[in-house]
C-alpha cells in the first residue's frame, strides 16, 4: 500500500506562490490593455503583445480555477 504524504506549511507556500503568480499575470495583461500601437513602436511588438494578451487570458483563467479548487480540496 502506498501512502501519500503532504507537508501542509509547503502546501500553503506553493498556494500562496500561485497567488502571486496570477496577480502578476493578472498586472501584466492589465499593463498591455492600455497601450496603444503608436507607443509600443512597431506593428510587430504590437502583433506580438495582442498575442500575448491571448494567451494568457485564457492561461489565467484556467491558472485560477486551478488555484480556487485546490484551495477548496
């Protein structure tokens, strides 16, 4: 038989890592709504930002349940 051990005050520090990491995610997307094309300097960087944007809407999204149901378990 297998046992699973957990050390909690870990747990609590990876779910308090995972916390920042999606307030920051969160920040960043928030930065890059505001920016205009003109200011970021090359259509490029702009192509380049809009699919970041997209990425990590859903990244976010998806990293937030995750955080919520293991915080609930």
């Amino acid at each position: 038989m297998t046992f699973l051990r957990v050390d909690i005050d870990q747990l609590a520090r990876l779910s308090g890592a995972l916390d920042a990491s999606l307030t920051s995610l969160r920040e960043a997307r928030s930065a890059l709504s505001h920016v205009r094309a003109d200011q970021l300097g090359t259509a490029d960087l702009d192509a380049a930002c809009d699919g970041f944007q997209e990425r990590r809407a859903y990244g976010t999204r998806d990293l937030a349940e995750r955080v919520r149901r293991s915080a609930k378990a």
